[in-house]
C-alpha cells in the first residue's frame, strides 16, 4: 500500500520556538495531505487541508498564523507550529490520499510535540 | 449536533472470543465509512470500508455491518489475539474530501 512518511516523531522545544512538521508521500503523488491533531484518548481532530499549489484549507477555530502549512509539491506537506506554547503540545498526524484510490486515507506516523 | 459515538472507550476480552465494538453517528449521511486500527504513538491504518449500500463486509477475522436506519456501524474482530490489542476508530466520509473519526474504543485481548 502507500507508504506517508512523516517526521520527526518527536519533538521537544522551548515556548516560543517555532517547529516544522513534514509529510511526504513516498510512493505516490497526493494533491491533498490533511493535517490532524490528536490529544490523548481523543479523536483525530482535523485542523486543514492542504491543497499542492494553493493555499490550505483551515477548520473553524484553527489559526492559520499559528499553524502555517505549506504544500510546495506533490509528494511533500509541512506543518510549522509558530511560536509554539505548552496548550499546542500534542500528536499532531498527516494523511493523504492516493491519487489511484481516493476512499482510503495512509497517515503518517505522527509527531509527538512537548513544549516546554 | 453532529457527533460520532464510540460506545466503550475500553473493552477488555479474552484472547479467543470475539470483540465487538460499535460506532454511532447523528445528522449525518455518510457515504462510506471506514473503520482504522490505532496502536499507542503511531498513525492510524486503514482496515476496512463498507458503503451506505452494504450491510456486511468481512476479512479475514474482521466483519462490519452498517446500519443507515439505525446510524450504526459494527466491527467484530473474531478468534481475538493479543496482537489483536490496539484502538479503533470509526470514520465517516461526510462529503467528497471530509473525513470525521470517533474518539476510538481502546481493545485489549488477555491471555
């Protein structure tokens, strides 16, 4: 199946740093990549979608100065949490579709944010 | 309001019976929906999809029934393993792109 490989998987930080999440599709072009938020014993929460070539796609509620995704190609989507608090830490999750099967979502492994 | 239910938040059964765990939905019509298995710090992996118009769907020791009438989808793990342990997540497709998750039933499977 396709492979979406996100990193890191960790990262720890200190308030007011900002940290860049990546999600590349590895075996297949995805023109749309979503972004999750997941805290723990909760559901995935979906924050944006993020279209190759424009500009994402935000849920109500999520601050797009805060959450700043970019989505320069079809096999790459970054997440950059901007001058990041302790509230923003949480397992923030990527998916895509592939092109081939559009019913099935491929995550990524998630990233594991502490802030500090 | 538009919520999705997983009954249990945790269900624990012993290795060789089989789990059963729900997914309620309110105000929505999903096309499809989907259900994903979720072990601790790792993403979600697709399982199985069963559409509005199907009622059963099985592999291998999975089955999912989906009962628009009702709004409820079952997932049934049979022969249960401890490998089996994990959380699962149901998910609708509630238009063309949008994905919606329950918050998971977290199984475990004693020995």
């Amino acid at each position: 199946g396709a492979v979406v490989s996100q990193h890191p998987s960790r990262v720890i930080c200190k308030s007011g740093t900002s940290v860049k999440i990546e999600c590349r599709s590895l075996d297949f072009q995805a023109t749309t990549m979503f972004w999750y938020r997941q805290f723990p014993k909760q559901s995935l929460m979906l924050m944006a979608t993020s279209n190759e070539g424009s500009k994402a796609t935000y849920e109500q509620g999520v601050e797009k100065d805060k959450f700043l995704i970019n989505h320069a190609s079809l096999t790459l989507s970054t997440l950059t949490v901007t001058s990041a608090h302790p509230e923003d830490s949480s397992f923030y999750i990527c998916s895509a579709r592939d092109g081939g099967n559009q019913e099935k979502l491929f995550f990524g492994s998630g990233t594991q944010l502490s802030v500090l | 309001s538009q919520k999705i239910e997983q009954n249990s938040e945790a269900l624990n059964i012993q290795e060789g019976k089989t789990a059963t765990l729900t997914c309620n939905y309110t105000n929505y019509s999903p096309a499809y929906l989907q259900w994903y298995r979720q072990d601790p710090g790792r993403g979600p992996v697709f399982l199985l999809l069963i559409r509005e118009n199907e009622k059963e769907k099985r592999k291998e020791r999975l089955k999912v029934t989906f009962d628009t009438t009702l709004k409820q989808s079952l997932f049934h793990i049979t022969a249960s393993q401890p490998a089996d342990s994990a959380t699962y997540l149901c998910a609708l497709l509630i238009n063309n792109n949008d994905m919606r998750f329950g918050a998971g039933t977290r199984l475990t499977v004693k020995p």
